[in-house]
C-alpha cells in the first residue's frame, strides 16, 4: 500500500510514479489504510476492533475511491449522531459548573418574583372572570352577521362600534377586514370555524413531527398535550371570530414550515398572519432579520415585497376608515404604552385553555419554565420559536391594557414549546452545575458523547 494509488499511474511518468509512491507512503490517509488493525485496536476496544477486523482485511482489497466512500459514509453517520446528539440535549450542556449554578439560581429567583407578582394586588387579568357587558365576542359576530346579511364590513364596523361604546377616533380601533369579511361571505361561519379548528389541528401533530425528527419523542408528547390548551379556544364556544386566534395559529404554522425547511411557505403564512393582525409585524420583523444575519437574500427580498403590499393594503383600509370617523368619536383615555411590566406579561402568558382554570401563581412557573427551555434550545426553529416569543413578551412588558389580556393567542402555542424544552434545560443544568470540576467540556468527552449516544 506504500505505491502510488492504481488509479494514478497512467497519468505520470515512472520517475513521477517513483516521486509520488514516497509522497503517498507518508501520507496519514495511507498510513490509515496501511494498517487498519492498528488503528482500531488503539482508538476502539478490544471487542470492537476484533469485530471490525475481518472489514478492514476486506478493505485492503477496496479501490481507494471505494476506500474514500466508506470513509466518507463514517464521517456522515459520525456526524448525524453528533447532531442527533446535539438537538436531543439543551445548550446548557456546554456552561461550566459555576455558570450552571448562576442559571439555576436566576431562573429560581426569576420564578420566585412572577409567583410574588401573581399573588400580589399587582396581578392583572381578566380572561378567566365572567363578563360585566358584551365584548370583543359579540361586536365580532355582529359585524359578520351584517356581512353575511349583504352589508359592507366598514359600514357594519361604522355602526357597532360606537353603538357598543368602543373608541373609534384612531385607525387602529378599526380591525383590518380579516378574518370578519371571510366569515361573512361563507354560506355559513361554522366553515370558518372548521377552518380554523383544522389549521390549530395541523399545526399541533407538526409541532409534534419536528420534535420526533429531533429525537425528542417524550418532549413531542409533552408538547401535543400542552398544546390541546392553546387550540381549545379554537373550537370552543364562538372564539373563533377572534383575529388573534387566527394570528396566532397562522405566526405557529410559518414557524412550523421554517422548521421543516419551507422558507417560501413561512414567508406566505407569516404574511397571512400580518393581514389578519398587524400584531403580527413583530414576528415578520424577526423572521427577516434572522433571514439577514443568515445571508439569505431572497428570502430577504420576499420579506421586502411582503411589507410593501401589506403597505398598500393597510392604506386602502385606512382610506376606508378616515370617512367614518365622526367629529365626536371616542378615544382610549390611556394610551397603549402603559408599561404593565411582567403583571401583564404573566396575564397574557395565562390565555391557555388549561391556565385559565388555574391560579395566576401557576402561570408564573409556566412561563418561566418556558423562557428557560427556549434558553437552552439549540435547534434553529426552536432558536427562531425561542427569539419570537421573547421580543413578543419583552412588548407586552410595555404595549397594552390589562384588557388586552387575549394578545395572547398570538403566542401561546410558542409557549408550550418553550415549556416542552424545559426539563431537559433543568437536567443539563442540574447535572453541569452538581459536577466538581470547572472545566469546560472538552472535544474528546463531547466526541465520545455523540458515539455513545449513537
């Protein structure tokens, strides 16, 4: 195996082949292949390289490009396992002992101060307490029965808004057409129900496939029971007139198809989420810079052609609305920036069918085992699931009524992920931060890690 490869020699001269047999004698690749016993009885145990030696006897009789296959199929299982390895393990596996231990201890007093907040006069919410008049509900299904009576959806909105008390004095008290006009115009809105029950059904069973694909059967699990709380309201009384459910399901399904590497198809949901509510620019607005900071420039441009026509649409609904606006229309006394800080942060991480029904204190460790678990994913969608709800949840610190506790559909199935990805995060942390030494991870112990594991 000292001489040149068989494949080579046609191509050189004999003084050539003479030079190059020397080069290729030395060479690590050659030793390899030289003497395979060797190699195995020193990187593998005994009983392995005993297994793997009638191969590598078989392997001298390879022709090298055969020889560079197998080894490049080594290299893709080494490094599939490694992966596999990776998405089933948190980042924290990567802290040291003392970084592990201030995690823990921050995580602990950040859940201490959101339980503290949730049992104080400080805690707001209204969701889970029976109405003192009609609300959002039915102003909704009074439009959509105007519509489906034959009425244009600005001139029912003209007229139950101020009927029913509701500011009017802003653009942004009037609701874009979505999903209103679509539940008008159906020869009945229970196919609009349907509809959304459908999507909400979709995007929990692919939610569920990614976390298989990941190798996390128990966390998919985990996930799909959280997230029959997040889609109840779905299919549950008539909350499906609500723009936020919609929203909220269609920001879940273009995170869904990022995830499953339909980039074209998370711009498209992404957008549909955005006509539905403009609420959702905030995930639009990140779903681009990731794509910038990825050098993913048609994505980039897809983004871009995505903001001007939601440009256009809102100007026509805006030329829409400005007439009908009377000179004695009602505005919010208070503004939007009110800075409810986490009291309302925990109250919007409450809309979830099963936290609803439970004290506001369970809220609080819900949502901060979901910023814990989104801490520690390492997957990219999770990342993209992890970086969405932070910068929703960081605006709502500071954007919002308390009676704009509802926003949050547009982030609760997010949550559960995050929620799905905590124990994990706990176990890689509780076991980093009980270790002695405070070295950090070496690349051998991560290697034999990832051959383990496969």
């Amino acid at each position: 195996m000292g001489a040149m490869p068989t494949a080579l020699r046609g191509m050189v001269s004999p003084g050539e082949a003479h030079a190059h047999s020397r080069q290729w004698a030395w060479h690590p690749t050659m030793q390899k292949n030289r003497e395979p016993e060797t190699l195995a009885r020193e990187d593998q145990p005994d009983s392995l390289a005993s297994a793997r030696a009638p191969a590598a006897n078989r392997s001298k009789q390879l022709h090298p490009v055969l020889k560079g296959c197998a080894l490049g199929f080594e290299v893709a299982a080494y490094r599939d396992s490694a992966m596999d390895s990776a998405l089933q393990s948190s980042g924290f596996r990567r802290l040291s002992p003392a970084a592990a231990r201030g995690v823990l201890i921050v995580a602990l007093l950040a859940t201490l101060l959101f339980v503290g907040i949730a049992v104080s006069p400080l805690a707001t919410g209204f969701a889970d307490k029976p109405l003192r008049r009609p609300g959002d509900i039915a102003l909704y299904q009074a439009i959509v029965g105007r519509i489906h009576a034959g009425e244009n959806y600005y001139d029912a909105a003209a007229a139950e808004l101020p009927s029913r008390g509701y500011p009017t004095r802003s653009v942004f008290n009037w609701r874009t057409p979505l999903p209103l006009w679509l539940l008008g115009v159906l020869p009945t809105p229970m196919i609009g129900r349907v509809l959304l029950a459908l999507m909400a059904i979709w995007m929990m069973f692919g939610f569920w496939h990614l976390l298989i694909r990941d190798g996390q059967f128990g966390r998919g699990v985990f996930c799909g029971l959280l997230m029959i709380g997040a889609v109840l309201p779905c299919v549950l009384d008539q909350l499906y007139v609500m723009h936020e459910l919609w929203a909220g399901v269609l920001i879940a399904l273009s995170m869904l198809a990022y995830g499953m590497r339909r980039s074209g198809w998370g711009v498209g949901l992404g957008f549909a989420a955005l006509v539905v509510r403009e609420l959702a620019a905030a995930y639009c607005v990140v779903c681009c810079l990731m794509a910038i900071s990825e050098r993913r420039w048609r994505e980039v441009s897809a983004w871009g052609g995505a903001a001007f026509l939601y440009g256009l649409w809102y100007a026509a609904h805006a030329m829409q609305v400005l007439p009908r606006i009377g000179p004695h229309a009602l505005a919010h006394s208070d503004g939007w920036i009110r800075f409810g800080g986490a009291a309302f942060v925990i109250s919007v991480a409450q809309v979830n069918a099963y936290l609803l029904q439970l004290p506001q204190w369970i809220t609080a460790i819900y949502l901060s085992l979901a910023l814990l678990g989104f801490a520690g994913w390492t997957a990219p969608w999770g990342r993209r699931a992890g970086l969405t709800a932070a910068v929703y949840l960081g605006g709502f610190a500071i954007v919002g009524n308390p009676f704009n506790q509802y926003w949050g559909a547009l982030i609760a199935p997010l949550l559960c992920l995050g929620v799905a990805q905590a124990p994990q995060a706990l176990g890689d942390l509780w076991q980093r931060a009980c270790e002695r030494s405070s070295a950090m991870p070496t690349l051998q112990a991560l290697q034999a890690s990832a051959r383990s594991s496969g």
